[in-house]
C-alpha cells in the first residue's frame, strides 16, 4: 500500500467500488432467480389450490343453499342439482389435495376434508330428500340440527382451508415481496458497505498520501520558515552587530592609519636624521683625520723645534764661550788698562763693562739654556703628548668610523623602518578599504536577512493557506 | 305531489284504526309461570320469530301456534306481518339452519288454552272470546 502511487491507491479505491456494485448485481441475480422459482412455485400450486379451494367453497355454499331452498320451500326439485353442486365441491377439494406443489399437510387435510365433504353430501341428499316433502317430525328435526351443525362445521372448515390457502399464498407472496425487499436491502447494504470501504479507502488514501505527505511538508517547511525567521533575526542582529564592530574597526583603523602616519614620518625624520649624523660623523672623521694630520705636523714641527732648540742650545753654548772669552779678554785687558795707568783708566772702566756684559751674556746665556732646555724638555713631553693625542685622535677616528657605520646601519634600518612603515601604512589603508566593504556587505547582509524575514512571512502566509486548502488546523 | 301525501297519510291513519279495531280479536296468553303481566307487540314479534326466548323480565317462554282459524289470522296480522305460509317457511328455514324447532302447533283455542295451562313458559292466543281458565292472559302494551 505505502509503496504505491497516489493514482495506483484512488484506482485501487475504484476497483473496490466497481467490485462492490458488481458484487451486489450478482447477488441481486442471484436472489432474483431464487425469487422466480418461489414465484413459480407459487403460480403453480398456492395460487391453483387457492382459487379451487375457493370454488370447492362457493360450490358447497350453492349446496347449502340448495339444500336450503328445497328443505325450506318443500321443492324436491333443487335437490339434485344441490348434490351435483356439492360434489363438484368434493371433487375441487380432492382436485387440490391432488396438486403436487402443496405441503404433504395441508394435501392431508385437504383430502380429509373431501372425505368428510363426500359423507355429509351423501347424508344431506338423505335428509334433506326426506325433509323437502312433507312435514318435519321432531326426529327428523333433530337430524336436520345436527346435519345442520355438521353443515356449519364443514362450512368453517373450508373457510378455514380457504383462509389457509389465501393465508399461505399470501405468505408466500409477502415472503416473496419481504425476501425481494431483502434482497434489495442487501443488495443497498452491500453496495453502501463497498461505498463506505471505498470512500474509507479514498479517505485513508488521500490522508495517508496526500493530506498526511502534505501536512508533513507543511509542518517540515513550517519549522524551517520558522527557524529561517530565527536565523534572519539572528543574521540581521548579527549583521547589524558586525557592521557596528567593522565601523568600529574602521575607526581604530583611521586611527591606527593616523598613528602610522605619524610613525612613518618620525621614522622618516630619524632616517634624516640618522643620514644627518651619518654626514656629521663623516664630517668629524675628517676633521679629525684633519686634526690627526695636523698633529702629525705638529709632531714633526715640534721635532723640528726641538731640534731648533738644540741648535739654539749649541748656539748659546757658543755664546758662552763667546762670553767666556769676552770676559777673558775683558781680564786681560783690565790687566793691560792697568799697567797703562791713568791713560789706560778709560780702558779699564769699558773693560770692566766689557766684562760685566760678558758675565751678562753668560747668565743670559745660561738662562736662556735653561729655558731651552726647560723648552726642549716641553718640546719633547708635547710631543710625546702629541703622540698620545695623535693615539687618541686615531682611536677617535675609528670609533667615528664604527659610530658611523652604526649611523649608517640605523639610516639603513630607518629608511627600511620607513619602507616597512609605509607598507604597513598601505596595509591598513586597504585594512580600511576592506573594512569599509565589510562595514557595506553586513549592512547588506542585515538588509537581506529583514528581506528574508518578509520572504518568511510571505512563505507563512501561503503555507496558512495550504493548510487551509488541506483543511487540518492541528498541523 | 301534495295530494299524494294527504293521500298517504289517510291511507296510514286508515290502517291504525283497523290496528286497533283488531286488537279487540285476540287476547294472548300465558302459562301460569310467567311473571310478566304485560308484554309489548315488539316482544310478542320476537318471541314468536323465534328472535327472543325470554321477555323483558327475564322469565322464559315458548310460543305455540293455532294451526288457523280466525284468531291465528288476527294474530299473524296484527303482531307478525306475516301469512302463515310465510311463517311456516321461516320456521323450516330455522330448523335448517338449526337455530329453532318448529313451533307447537295447535288446532283450536280450547286445546291451546289446555296446552299453554300445563305447559311451563308457554305463550300463545286465543279469541277474545275464548275461556281462559288456568292460563294468564297478558296486557299488550
């Protein structure tokens, strides 16, 4: 049953109606032929034994008249055709009780009864001869009494055998017309019993596979539109939400945009800054590498004014001698001014200036020596401090020369910086630009899942009234 | 048409004068037994038609007839409407059927004046004339 089509069900549901009304012609056939052999039946005995039951009836009520006319108005005359009219009575009876249809009983009884009948047309024709002429004596009274009572019980019995016969064709013909009404009854039973399976059977079919199927769906899809309202609130708060968190992010975006672009200008300005010193340092590695060079010829001038003071100092030794000698000769001549008395006195008097010039210009010259030496003795510590500071500048030029390596590096790693920078600046102004898109397709998606709701709506309005069209409320 | 009725209704008053010239005739009568001293016409109709076997007291009776003669004729005429052929094909038309005998027939007012004194419930007639000793003569109402 599940596995069939709907079309296979409502034609199986047909064929049970069609087999039903076949069902009930052939049984309406089949009682119709049964009511024809009962109505054969019937024609041909009940309704024969009827009609001569009911001529044996009429021809004995003729008997009893005749018989009564020719007593009463004393006419012997009617008396034969009384007894004729009676024994047609007899015969009819016995006629009946000769019919084959009739039950064994009542062909019994009736033959009795035209026994009976052919007793008391015998004792009538007596009696009655007798009485038809002449007076009555009382004992022939009393023989007319009881040929009369006899008479009365003959005439009951055939209204009573009368009766039966119209009661048993009238039974039978009521048990015809009650079996025909049966049979129709039936035949309306059994046609409204297929009625009843066959539409139980369409109603069950169109319940189990088209109403049941169909509230199914309605209830599946139902659910779903349901949960589709659910998931289009949901889509929609989330999608108001996510537009709220992108606008958010695109503010800390512009901000953090902003930031970068402060970042990267400071990291543009350290680059400068960074190449400024970088030229800076080279500056001072030159100056310095000048002022090694000037300390080297400051080196070589201070040899050279060491050896100048050497010179100096020989010089002055010269002079000493010279002064020395001066002053020796000052003696001799101060000896020689002397002995030239007083023409000498002049001489003597330049001599002693002589000399004291000459102790003079030893002094001075001994000091001087002592400052020369005292010089070539700076001379040779400013060179050794010249030497140490040549040391120095060198060690000065090389940390320069690290300082600006490094300075160069940090240039180097600040322009990358910068580079790395303005990436990330880029980045993010595409972060922004993506983010921006966000911000529109959740506003979208918030729109489409408000659009959805009213679909769903729509969808539960027509899903309303198919099930109205299906006619379940309780799905 | 109106002569008709006049006609009619001399003819009827006719007849009840005659009615009551007859009554005169006959007198009926009874045995001894009997407790009604009256009895209406309608009564004697139905006790000699054989209709009543008792009258309106409840004592029973049995009619008899004269065989003729004028006190029949009178009685016939005037309580039974019918001759006395009539009544005798009646009476075998009751003894056919069974219902009745046929009724005691006398001969003349003296032996019905002896059969009703000895016979218990007996009622019959007799002349105005006739003795009635030992019998009960009663009054038609």
């Amino acid at each position: 049953m599940r596995r069939l089509n709907i079309t296979a069900k409502i034609w199986l549901s047909v064929g049970v109606f069609i087999f039903g009304y076949l069902l009930s012609t052939a049984l309406s056939q089949f009682q119709s032929r049964e009511a024809c052999a009962s109505l054969r039946a019937t024609s041909e005995a009940l309704f024969p034994a009827a009609q001569r039951i009911q001529e044996a009836e009429a021809a004995f009520q003729r008997m009893v008249k005749g018989f009564g006319d020719a007593v009463v108005m004393q006419d012997a005359s009617g008396l034969d055709r009384a007894a004729e009219d009676g024994r047609q009575a007899v015969a009819a009876l016995k006629a009946v009780a000769s019919i084959s249809g009739l039950s064994s009983e009542r062909s019994a009884e009736t033959g009795r009864l035209a026994l009976s009948l052919d007793q008391l047309l015998a004792d009538a024709r007596r009696i009655y001869g007798a009485a038809s002429s002449g007076t009555l004596s009382e004992s022939m009274q009393d023989e007319i009494r009881t040929l009369a009572s006899r008479m009365e019980e003959a005439s009951a019995a055939l209204a009573k055998a009368k009766e039966e016969s119209a009661a048993d064709l009238h039974r039978q013909l009521s048990a015809l017309e009650t079996s025909s009404v049966h049979q129709s009854s039936f035949a309306l039973a059994v046609f409204a019993i297929t009625l009843i399976v066959a539409g139980a059977i369409v109603h069950l079919t169109i319940k189990r596979s088209i109403t049941g199927p169909v509230v199914r769906v309605i209830a599946g899809v139902q659910e779903a539109a349901n949960e589709s309202a659910r998931a289009a609130a949901q889509m929609a708060q989330s999608g108001a939400e996510v537009s709220n968190n992108a606008q958010e992010q695109a503010a800390c975006i512009e901000e953090t945009s902003a930031s970068l672009e402060e970042i990267s200008a400071t990291t543009r300005q350290n680059a400068d800054r960074a190449g400024e010193a970088d030229r800076l340092m080279q500056t001072v590695r030159q100056t310095v590498e000048r002022a090694a060079r000037s300390m080297d010829d400051l080196n070589s001038s201070m040899t050279l004014i060491s050896k100048s003071s050497q010179q100096v100092a020989g010089v002055l030794k010269n002079i000493d001698e010279i002064a020395f000698h001066t002053n020796i000769l000052a003696l001799n001549a101060a000896v020689e001014a002397a002995r030239a008395g007083e023409a000498g006195a002049g001489f003597s008097v330049v001599a002693d200036e002589v000399r004291s010039l000459a102790h003079r210009a030893a002094e001075a010259a001994r000091n001087s020596s002592a400052i020369i030496d005292q010089t070539v003795e700076h001379v040779s510590k400013g060179v050794e401090l010249v030497g140490q500071a040549h040391a120095a500048f060198q060690q000065v030029s090389v940390t320069i020369g690290n300082g600006s390596q490094i300075v160069s590096q940090i240039a180097a790693s600040s322009d990358e910086q910068a580079r790395g920078v303005s990436n990330i600046g880029q980045a993010v102004s595409r972060i922004e630009q993506l983010t921006q898109r966000n911000v529109a397709n959740a506003q979208q998606t918030a729109e489409g899942a408000s659009e959805m709701t009213t679909q769903v709506e729509g969808t539960r309005k027509y899903l309303d009234e198919l099930v109205a069209v299906v006619g379940l409320r309780n799905a | 048409m109106r002569n008709t009725q006049i006609f009619l209704c001399l003819v009827l008053l006719a007849v009840c004068a005659a009615v009551t010239a007859f009554a005169g005739d006959i007198k009926v009568i009874a045995n001894p037994s009997v407790g009604a001293s009256s009895v209406s016409a309608d009564e004697i109709k139905g006790v000699f038609l054989a209709t009543k076997t008792s009258l309106s007291d409840g004592s029973h009776v049995e009619p008899v007839l004269e065989k003729d003669g004028p006190a029949h004729e009178a009685f016939l005429k005037q309580f039974i409407g019918k001759t006395d052929t009539a009544l005798e094909t009646y009476y075998r038309s009751l003894v056919f059927t069974g219902k009745a005998s046929m009724p005691k027939t006398l001969p003349a007012d003296a032996e019905m004046v002896a059969y009703v004194a000895k016979t218990k419930g007996a009622i019959g007639y007799v002349s105005a004339g006739a003795s009635t000793a030992g019998v009960k003569t009663l009054e038609v109402k």
